[in-house]
C-alpha cells in the first residue's frame, strides 16, 4: 500500500543563509498541523546548509541543491 502523501509542502528557498536555515525550519516544525512535508531548495549556496539541515534529522524534509 502506497504512504499517504502529506497534506501540504512548505518549500523554503535558501542562499547564503546556512546560519539561518535550522531557524526557519524549526518554526515550521513547531506548528500544530503537523502533516507536511518540507522542501528546502538550495540555490547554489557556498556555506553548506545541508549541514545544518542534517542536524534537524526530521525525514519530512528534503533538500533540492541547484548549482
């Protein structure tokens, strides 16, 4: 049986801003509704916000790197 797909999707655009990212994403994490998926889009970012993502651990979210 296929998993039920999430509710809605919270795509979060990030460049430069590794320092801010688990921010943003710990704010969509702490709302009540908690049937979403988050979609990070890096941009070709030189500061490696993936790092900062990995810490988060949560499997809703997923990262797209664009170079």
């Amino acid at each position: 049986m296929a998993q039920d797909a999430p509710l809605f999707s919270v795509v979060i655009p990030v460049y430069n801003r590794a320092h801010l990212i688990e921010r943003a994403i710990r704010s969509v994490l702490d709302q009540h509704c908690q049937d979403f998926e988050i979609v990070v889009v890096d941009d070709g970012s030189t500061d490696d916000p993936a790092s900062a993502i990995g810490k988060i651990g949560d499997p809703r979210i997923r990262v797209i790197r664009q170079d």
